[in-house]
C-alpha cells in the first residue's frame, strides 16, 4: 500500500511539474484533480484482477493539457583558465633532480639484518649544471646503508645521471621500513622502501 501511495505522488508531481506555470493556481487546480483521479483509477484497475477491461472507467472531469514551450535556464560558463596570452609557461627549475633504477624495488622483502645492495641512479633535470662534489646524504627513516653520506665526484649537465651504489643492511625489526636520503639542495629524495620478515 505504501509503495502504491509512493508511486501516485510521484506520478502528482511529475505531471504537475508539466503543467503550464503561466495558468492561474484555481485553473490548473481542476487539471491536477483530473490527473490525480485518472492515476487513481488506473491503479485500481490493475490491482483487482477481476475487472474487465471492456469495464468503463469511473467518470471524471476532463481536462486537455496542451505541451507548452518551456524555456531552460542554461548557465553562462565563464572559462576559469587564463587566456594564452597572459599565462607563464612552465618554467623548469634550475636545480632539480629524479631518481631512476632504484633498487631494490619497493617492498621487497629482506630477512632480519640480511645484506643486500641500494642502487639509486640520479638524473640532473634542472636547466644548470651541478658541480661535482654534490652530497648525497641519510635523511630520515632506520638508516640500513653502511655509509651517511656519498659525494657525485663528477660534474653533470642537464640530463646526465650518476648511479650511487650501497651496502645495506636490513633492520633487525619485520615490518614495513623506508630510508630516505637527500640530494644537497634539497633537489630529490631518494629512498629504499623494504618489508622485514
């Protein structure tokens, strides 16, 4: 009963809203009256099973509902972006730096304190070169690596690399460790992400 009484005000407000919004409220109250009747009749129709479909419905005042244009209101968009010819273009910083090879791969899983070797390949992507001696050094995290720190002992251009291999050791704790060092700068981070067992 209550999913019937859903349905015939759903069905009131849907062809209310398709009533023209120009008519006074007393014209188009006989309209709504017309449609209300009209539902209802058709539910009862097809909730009794015995009636006939040769059966007249119930009289009821009629009322012609003419489809009328209805204007839509459609948004201006104004464009949030900034025209061509007042944007900056990107500019590359001039020191920067991404690791690339790393090893191991994040999340391996090492052993309580087993040996095993970080490989971090540094590309220069800033616009200057670096002179050589640039440190790399431990930041943050257990530090696993037998060293704190390692010097790049050659200059590089804009994309060129150097690769700092380590020695490391595994912490004696399982779990989910991550050493993070630095490039002076600070330019990139560079890090080894491994699990314990």
């Amino acid at each position: 009963m209550i999913k019937k009484t859903m349905i015939l005000l759903a069905l009131v407000f849907l062809l209310a809203a398709c009533l023209p919004a120009q008519q006074a409220p007393a014209d188009v109250q006989p309209m709504v009256n017309t449609a209300v009747a009209q539902t209802v009749a058709a539910q009862q129709a097809l909730a009794s099973p015995t009636a006939e479909a040769d059966e007249p419905a119930p009289a009821t005042e009629e009322a012609t509902l003419e489809p009328t244009a209805t204007p839509f209101d459609l948004p201006t968009l104004v464009p949030t972006n900034t025209p061509a010819a007042t944007r900056q273009p990107y500019k590359q910083p001039d020191y920067a730096c991404n690791i690339i090879n790393r090893r191991p791969f994040d999340n391996t899983e090492f052993n309580k304190n087993a040996d095993f070797d970080i490989k971090w390949t540094i590309v220069n992507i800033g616009t200057k070169a670096w002179p050589a001696g640039v440190d790399v050094k431990y930041y943050s995290g257990p530090s696993m690596a037998g060293a704190n720190r390692v010097e790049i002992p050659v200059a590089l251009a804009p994309n060129e690399s150097y690769t700092i291999v380590l020695d490391a050791t595994a912490p004696d704790k399982k779990g989910f460790h991550v050493m993070t060092w630095v490039v002076d700068g600070p330019m990139c981070y560079p890090y080894t992400a491994i699990n314990v067992k």
